[in-house]
C-alpha cells in the first residue's frame, strides 16, 4: 500500500507523542470494524474513523476485500455558545496536535479521569445472527450466552466489561438494549439483548471533557456522545450505505445556543490526488468523485486505485434536530479546505474550526459564489454574493457551480459538512444521523452524474424512516419428529399432538420476526395440548417443540 507524503508527517507527530514524558496522555488505539455489507468502515475510541491512527493507512475499504478505500479520516466537529456568548468548541484531525475527544461517559462532576477512560476505550460489536441466537435459548446462562451480549454496557449490567476485559459499572443509561421484563436493567441471562439496528452494530461512547482538550485548544462544551454504527446486508441498494446515530448530552452546567455538529471528512477517493467534492442540498449530500476519467492511470495505479469505472462516495445527514416531515431543516455549512496553511487552509485555534462549522474561512470572510463561467477556476473566496455551500452544481450541467465545469486544480480533498444551528440546553438530549453512501461506476467529471449517488442516498433516508424487518434464522438445529398441527391455519384454537405419545416438552410459538408470542409453562408435559390464539395478529407463525429433547418445527397461520 501507498503511503502519501501528506501522511509521513502525521505518523513522524505520532512517533514523537509517543514517546514523550506525557505518555499517560496518549490516545487509546481501540478500534472495531463495520463490515455487514458492501463496505468495512474501521471506527476509533476517540471519535475518528475510516483510517489506522498506527499505521496511517485509509480504512474504508469498497468493495469489502479489494484493498481500494474510499476515505482517508473523519471526526465529528462541534461549536456553540453559552449564555455569555463565549465560544465553546470540540473537534479532532489527525491527532498530530492532540485530542479533543476521549473515550468514556461523563462522571457525576462532569469530567473523565485518564484512568476511567482507558476502562472505555473499546467499541461494543453485535450482530444480528447473536441475537437470534440469544432469542432462541429458552434458559440463559453465561455460558451459552454470546459474549457480545453478555459483557454490552448496558445498564446495571453485572457482566459489563471494557478495554481488557475491566469490568465496569454501568449505572445509568448507557448503551440501548431491549428490556424484556421492562425493569429498566439489563439483565442477559434474563433474556435482554442490545437494540441495534441493521444486521450488524457498533456502540461506543466519548466526550470532549477528558483528560485533555488539545486538538483546538478551546473551551470544552461538556458533552457525551454515544454513537450506534450500524449496516444492513439485503442484496440491494442499502447494502452500500453505513449509518452513524449520534446521540449528543449536554452535562454541563451550560445553556448553549447557535450549537452546530459537523463532519469533517478528509475524503480520498482511491488516488488521493486526482479528487473534486460537490454538494447536493436537497439531501444534505456532501459529494466526492474523480475529478478525470479514471480514478490515478486507467489500470489502477498507484497500487490499490480505482482506475476506470470509479466509485462516488458522500455522506448525508438523515436526521438533523428540527426535522419534522414532510419538512426538513437544511444542513448549516458545506465548505472545504485545503492542507496548507492558506487563508483556507489547515485550522489551528477553535476560532478557526468554528469558522469553517458556519461557512467562513479561517480569517472570518463569509463563503462566496464566484461561479463565472465554464473553464474558469472557482474556489469560494473572492468576488461573489456570500452562501453556505461550495459546488452545488452537478457534473454535466454547464450553467452551474461545480469543479468539473470549472476545471478546478485536481487535488486532496477535505470537507465540512455541518448542521444547522440547534439549542442545546443543560441536560438535553438532542440526535443526530448520517450516512456514509457509495454507488459504483459512477464514472468523473464528464463522465458521470449526481443521479446515482442521489439514489443511494434516497434509499438510506427512507430504510432509516421505514426500517425494513429484522432477518430471523432460526439457530437451533431442528429433527423430523412425529406432531400434528391442526387445524391450519387456524382462527381461536391450536392443538399440538405428539401421535408417538412423547411428552411436549417445551413449546414456543415465534413470529416471523423472530419475536417469541407464547411459550409453553416451563415443567409442564403432554403429549397433546391446545393453545389460545385468538388475541394473536393474523399471519404466519413458526411453532418450534421440544420432544424427548430433540428440536422440531412446523409453520402455521393465524387467520
């Protein structure tokens, strides 16, 4: 694999933290990797994702197992202002400056100690298949319970465990799971399991008060964030879109106002050199593509490009505070910068961050418009009504502002694409959701359009409204046994008889989600019963049994 100049320096920053005298200091390397469907997403204890941090090597990988990938590094970003209009700030590059994040939730006093973060720097992975696995034992135990769920830091959960295996005591709210009992402890052994969406979920948990806040240098806003990552694998469209849901409190003292969330996304499109980056408003799309006919030379080099026929790749807020459907509220901000240290160049104060949260360069000057005609280089600064979003054009259309029209520098392209202002109160919980989207063959500049990747992110907007069912697999190994089911489908009555004369001796009936609807009384044995199902909702079922300790099952339906 390559590794660009751009890189060398971050590594060589690296190299130096990590051996210098404040190395209790040092950031955590915990990571964990989303990969259900078409793409492997690598995320970081500390609030980054999509690269190795050791290795200095991109980690959004398209297609899953080609070696290509589709990101070099992203972070969230946030400002706001308190009741006396100082500025509040929190963000995270490339960790060569330092960290503004750090895994761990916010102690009573609102801080994180080195010692309790090291507890939680770990990212939390189930998968859909555990869970059902999990679902079908009738009797749970700690050894048959998937270890995934049974150390998930839920809350009041006695086998919670963290970074090497610390056990931790979660006693309030932390990472969601389903309450059978509705007791509001998680309890696994009592059949509780986590609450993902997707096939397959991350779940981890950082703030920005913790045992430094030295990527900005700013103010701490005093807020925890749990993430939930989580994918879908169906053999359409979803299967190239991974989300983020981002749950933000506020347990600081503070009333904030004008509080944006962003996306700062260091985009490298296979090649890093050769990329340009459009904007889509009406989807809240941030956009990167080649900005040629092929991703570096036609055939693929450097080593690990795309080369023809590239890929398209943007991220898209789903769920932004102050959504109400059929409105939705526009994103705040799409601007970029450049690695330099230009007007528009690399931040280094938390003035400069915020800047570029709210359409502004690192100097304060507004973003402009200074789109003037095909073939001439327009970069957003200089002559121009002032605006919130740079390239808003699309690739074929010779009237509007994007790169390709514009014949912009090819280059290494980093974006931000922030929400709009939203309160954040003492004590509020607000949400936000975006999602990683990527359509194949989309083809560069001249070659392609915005029409596919507006598709893909068409249909993570409406799976994230309109979930689709989760997929049941039934675990457990199932036998030919003798049972009558009858009659079927049925309408108030179904009797269950063994014609061997065995007892029944356990019965669960599920639904085709996976869900368990009735269960015969545990010690109870026949070998004919008769279940009431009037109460149940029409459809089809699966009733499983246990006879003489072999598993069957039979289908019916409920009309």
């Amino acid at each position: 694999m390559y590794t660009p100049m751009k890189k060398i320096v971050w590594l060589a920053a690296l190299a130096i933290a990590a051996v210098s005298p404040a190395i209790a200091q040092t950031p955590f390397n915990g990571k964990a990797i989303i990969d259900a469907n078409n793409i492997s997403a690598t995320m970081l204890v500390h609030g980054d994702m999509w690269w190795d941090p050791e290795t200095g090597q991109p980690k959004c990988e398209f297609p899953k197992g080609s070696g290509k990938h589709l990101q070099f590094a992203a972070s969230v970003w946030m400002s706001g202002y308190d009741a006396g209009n100082q500025l509040h700030v929190a963000a995270q590059t490339y960790r060569q400056d330092g960290n503004d994040y750090w895994p761990g939730p916010l102690d009573a006093g609102g801080t994180l100690s080195y010692a309790t973060s090291y507890q939680w720097a770990k990212i939390w992975k189930a998968t859909r298949d555990e869970i059902n696995a999990h679902k079908a034992n009738l009797y749970h135990t700690v050894a048959n319970t998937p270890e995934s769920i049974l150390t998930w830091p839920g809350k009041n959960n006695v086998f919670a465990k963290g970074n090497g295996g610390a056990l931790l005591d979660v006693p309030a709210e932390m990472a969601p799971f389903v309450d059978l009992n509705g007791d509001g402890r998680y309890q696994p052994l009592k059949g509780d399991y986590p609450d993902i969406r997707g096939d397959q979920g991350l779940w981890y948990v950082f703030t920005d008060n913790g045992p430094s806040h030295s990527q900005t240098n700013g103010t701490p806003l005093g807020v925890e964030v749990r993430v939930l990552a989580y994918a879908y694998k169906r053999g359409t469209l979803i299967d190239n879109v991974v989300y983020y849901d981002y749950t933000i409190l506020n347990k600081s003292a503070n009333d904030y106002h004008d509080f944006r969330m962003a996306l700062w996304d260091d985009v490298e499109l296979g090649f890093y050199m050769d990329d340009y980056i459009g904007f889509d408003s009406s989807w809240r799309l941030g956009i990167c593509y080649d900005g040629g006919s092929s991703d570096g030379g036609i055939s693929g080099t450097p080593v690990n490009s795309y080369g023809l026929n590239s890929p398209m790749v943007g991220v898209t807020f789903v769920s932004l505070p102050g959504d109400a459907a059929p409105g939705y509220v526009p994103a705040g901000t799409f601007i970029y910068y450049n690695n330099d240290n230009s007007v528009n160049g690399i931040p280094l104060v938390d003035t400069e961050y915020n800047h570029y949260m709210r359409s502004r360069w690192r100097n304060g000057n507004h973003l402009t418009n200074t789109f003037s005609g095909r073939g001439i280089p327009n970069y957003g600064y200089g002559v121009g009504p002032e605006c919130n979003y740079v390239f808003t054009g699309d690739l074929m259309d010779t009237n509007a502002w994007s790169e390709c029209i514009c014949s912009n520098n090819l280059g290494d392209r980093r974006f931000v694409l922030a929400s709009n202002d939203f309160e954040l109160k003492s004590g509020d919980k607000k949400r936000v959701v975006m999602a990683l989207v990527v359509v194949d063959s989309a083809g560069g500049c001249r070659l392609g359009n915005f029409k596919k990747i507006r598709t893909v992110a068409d249909t993570a907007w409406g799976v994230f409204r309109n979930p689709p069912p989760p997929i049941y697999v039934d675990p457990i190994q199932l036998t030919e046994t003798g049972i009558n089911v009858y009659p079927n489908p049925a309408h108030d009555k179904l009797v269950v008889e063994n014609i061997s004369g065995d007892s029944l001796e356990r019965i669960q009936i599920i639904d085709l989600l996976g869900r368990q609807v009735h269960a015969f009384p545990p010690g109870a044995s026949a070998y004919r019963c008769t279940i009431d199902i009037h109460s149940f909702i029409p459809g089809m079922y699966i009733l499983r049994y246990c006879c003489a300790g072999q598993w069957g099952q039979q289908m019916f339906v409920k009309n």
